[in-house]
C-alpha cells in the first residue's frame, strides 16, 4: 500500500512538473501557464514578479529607457519587469539582424523595429510566437479593437494563418499623416515672400533663403533651405508635384501607385518620377537641399532645426526645434508644372505590424500577452502619450491636456516627454484615437495641419502579408535592387549621372528589369489582391 501511494505521488508531482514547464495554453490545452496568470481585466497581471528580455528602439527624443517613467508606472501595475535592450534608429537594423541570426532571441520585440519581412520569414520557421489563440481568452482590449474594425485581423494575419506581429492602430487623421509640409514662416515673413504655390515658386523660396540670411546672423551659408530625416524622405515632397503615389505604405525607396483594377505600378521607371529627380537634382546642386541629406543621421537632421538652420521640411512637428518650433506652419502643398498636387504621407490606419512580438523562447506567454493587451486599452493609450497623473491633468470634460512644465519645457516637449514615454519617434503599439493624441498637439497649430493636406493625400493602403516563398524572393531582390536604387538616385542628384540623358535614363530603367522589379510589382500585386 505504501508503495502504491508513492507511485501516485511520483506520478502527480511528474505530471505537476510537466505542465510547469509546458509555457503556457493555446485554445483548448488545459496545461497550467509557466507562471500563475490572474484573470483579463484584473492586475497586477501575475502575484509574483516575472522578468522579461525586450528588444526596442532608442530614437533620438528619448532618454534610456530603463530611466523611463512608463516603465515603472508599468511594473507597479503588472509585476512585469522588462530589461531592454535599445540600440538606436541609425544602427537598430544592423543590431537587430545580429540578434535574430545568432538565435540567442529576447522575450519580445516592440516599436516595430523587426519589419513585415521579418515577422514572416521568424514566424515561419518557428522563432516568433503564433498569437492569435491569446487572443480571445486574453486580450479583451486588443479583441475589442477587432470587433470594432474588422480589417485589424486581416491586415495583421499572415498568408499562413498565424498572427506574429500586434499593430498600431490609429483612428486620428492628424496623426495619420505622419510628415506635413512645414514652412518656416518667420524666414517668410524676414525676406517679405508669400508662401508658394507652385513648384516653380518653391524654389524660388528656396534660393532665398540660401542668399537673404533670413536667420539674421550674418552668414549667408548656414541656412538649409529644404532638409529632411533622410533623402527618401524629401523625395516623397518632391514627387508629390510630378504626379509620383505612394499610395502604399511601402518601403520609401519605393514609390508604388494602386490603380481602381487593381494594378500596382512601381514608378520608378516612369517620366514623372524621371521628372521629379530633375527637380530633386536642380535643388540639391544649386544647395537648396540640404546636401548632407545622403548622410546625416536623425540626430543630425533635428540638430540643425535646433539651431534655427532650416527653412522648410516634411515633418510631424517641429517641437524638436527647439525655441524655434512656433516658427513653422503647414502649408498647402504646391503643384506641380503639369498641375499634379498631392501630399505622399499617409500611414495607413492599422500601421506598425511589429509593435508588438513575441519569440517562441518566452517562458510566460499569457503574462506576455496580457501585458501587451494594457495598451490597448484607454488607460494603456492615455499613460503612453501623457503619464497621467504625474504629466497631464484630466479637465472638467472628460479631456485631457499636459501641465505647463511639459509643454514649456526648455529642452522642448518631444525630448521632455520622450525621457519618460517611449511614444515620441513612432511605433508605438497602442489604440489611439483623438482623445489620446490630440493633447499632444496642444500649443501648436498641429491639428490645422490636416485641413493643408487632406484633399491631397494618397491612398494610403498597406499591402497585404507576402507568404514566406514571396516574402524570400523578396528579400531576393530587394537585397540588389535597394542598394542599386540608393547608389544611383544619388549620382542623378548629385549630378555624377545626367538625368537628363536619355541613354542613362534607359540604362537605370534596362537594370531595374533585370534586377527584377516586375516581379517585385507582380509581388505586391498578388498580397494586394489575394
């Protein structure tokens, strides 16, 4: 008899151990989680403290991010302890790359630093978790949002069925469009010019403010007239005046125009885009281009509005600029000479598909996914973009604003609030909708931005998730053709390729094709119409 109730007793403590060890239940498996969950909705999400490894982003308006107010706001409530790892924007891809070959993966992944690229090519050979079974049992905030927009789950769920990236999802049309046309109106005012309204008069504004000093110092060569993040960046301005779309949020080497029947067209090979490089190649050799736009990094780029530098730029908000960020407006775009007008900055609504991920090497996947569920919900949103209530007040109705200190901070409000909150510089996963965003604009004429560029903008469409053989051949190609395409838009910029020789032109339309961008487009036309 005593023999038999040891075997029992081996037997449970077998049984015990295994399910310990299981990490965690998909829909249908009774296996106890790595770590005891308490219930959706209730906090914190586990009694006891648990320690996850996290991948994310330094951009250039945070602080380290193990001093980040949020953080601890979010282990006070959870009992979830996140170290991070957080190379910055200029070098993440390279960091990240090295992680992901060496095998050695964090617990999970946020602010979209792996692409739509990565989460299929992960997710199909196994490193990246399989999250839609967490959803209904354990995310009720995220699974709201879902019922609310039924286009989420499919613009998240791969070809192969799986969920392996959480989005941003943004229903706010001022945030929306993620760069507007900002002028500095005080350089305007100083040289006694109208704001332009065409493309002609755009350079026109632009050569004076190379010659006319608008900043006043005495020096004729420190203005940058028209800068940007990077040249991609300033080609999407450029090209909205030539008829070129970006009406898929692609990637920005990649102008991609999508027609009613259906048909992706990538521009590169055609007049408009050869007449935008004309224009781009004009500006940037007479230097009303910034021409260290091929180069600089964010910080560089934010630099120079710091120091009252630059004239005009496709921005979200000038705050970065420091005493100098009441200086810019949203203009209306100009047209072009064959009268395009457009506006080529449009995130689609669900943006962001890696804000949240989670590798198959978590011991604790229910906590995990309750702790991405939080911001989801309205106080996950509102403790992201304010930290109530240490940074923003709750007014009488219902709407919220920052304290002054915030605001007004010297240092300017992106770089205050981004020592504290990780939202500043993007990727944030979250359900945002005015009531979050809007106070972020509070001082600033952000929120008349939208009435510049609304009856402008593209399409503003993502393209579905490629399978993984798509996904492959992708990255096949774009391997050659993304390095042929940065090297020789820049020898057409700089001028080290005439633009306008019509034997060069055919030699960068001959090597496209056979670098394969048809079947880069057939691609993109297949997740668009799957």
């Amino acid at each position: 008899m005593n023999n038999r109730i040891a075997m029992v007793a081996i037997a449970i403590m077998v049984l015990l151990t295994a399910g310990a060890f299981a990490g965690g239940t998909t829909e249908g498996d009774d296996a106890a989680p790595a770590v005891p969950v308490n219930a959706p909705g209730t906090y914190p999400i586990v009694d006891e403290s648990i320690m996850l490894e996290g991948f994310g982003r330094l951009d250039a308006q945070h602080g380290p991010w193990e001093e980040m107010t949020i953080w601890q706001l979010l282990e006070d409530k959870t009992n979830v302890v996140v170290e991070w790892e957080t190379p910055g924007r200029d070098n993440v891809d390279e960091r990240k790359n090295l992680v992901l070959a060496s095998g050695d993966l964090p617990d999970i992944f946020i602010k979209n630093v792996l692409k739509e690229s990565d989460l299929i090519r992960y997710g199909s050979d196994g490193a990246l978790a399989q999250l839609e079974g967490y959803i209904d049992e354990w995310m009720p905030n995220f699974l709201a949002v879902t019922e609310q927009y039924p286009d989420v789950l499919p613009s998240i769920t791969a070809p192969d069925g799986h969920v392996y990236g959480f989005p941003r999802i943004n229903d706010f049309a001022p945030n929306q469009v993620w760069r507007s046309p900002l002028m500095n109106l005080e350089w305007l005012d100083t040289l006694g010019l109208e704001v332009p309204t065409t493309s002609d008069e755009f350079l026109d504004v632009l050569r004076a403010f190379r010659d006319g000093d608008p900043n006043g110092n005495g020096d004729t060569t420190d203005e940058v007239p028209f800068t940007s993040h990077n040249a991609f960046m300033a080609m999407n301005a450029i090209s909205s005046m030539f008829g070129v779309s970006y009406d898929l949020a692609y990637e920005g080497k990649y102008p991609v125009a999508l027609y009613d029947d259906g048909t992706v067209d990538i521009q590169l090979e055609t007049d408009q885009y050869r007449n935008a490089l004309r224009y781009y190649a004009t500006a940037f050799q007479e230097r009303l281009i910034d021409n260290e736009i091929f180069v600089h990094t964010s910080a560089d780029y934010f630099a120079k509005g710091a120091a009252g530098r630059v004239g005009f730029t496709p921005l979200y908000q000038p705050r970065n600029f420091a005493e100098y960020a009441n200086n810019y407006d949203a203009i209306v775009p100009p047209v072009g000479p064959d009268g395009f007008q457009s506006w080529n900055y449009l995130q689609p609504r669900v943006s962001a598909l890696a804000s949240f991920v989670m590798t198959s090497e978590n011991p604790n996947p229910e906590a995990t996914v309750r702790w991405f569920d939080w911001w989801y919900s309205d106080e996950g949103a509102l403790t992201l973009h304010m930290l109530i209530p240490e940074f923003a007040n709750e007014n009488a109705d219902g709407t919220f604003s920052y304290k002054d200190e915030v605001l007004n901070a010297e240092v300017g409000f992106e770089r205050f609030i981004g020592a504290h909150t990780i939202f500043p510089g993007g990727g944030s996963g979250t359900y945002a909708t005015g009531r979050h965003l809007a106070p972020t604009m509070a001082g600033t004429p952000m929120l008349s931005y939208i009435e510049k560029t609304e009856p402008f903008l593209p399409k503003g469409l993502r393209p579905g998730l490629r399978s993984p053989e798509e996904n492959q051949r992708e990255t096949e190609l774009r391997s050659d053709l993304d390095v042929y395409i940065e090297e020789t838009v820049s020898k057409f910029v700089a001028g080290e390729i005439d633009i306008n020789d019509d034997a060069e032109w055919d030699t960068w339309v001959q090597t496209l094709d056979r670098l394969g961008l048809g079947e880069l487009e057939e691609i993109l036309f297949a997740s668009m119409n799957r």
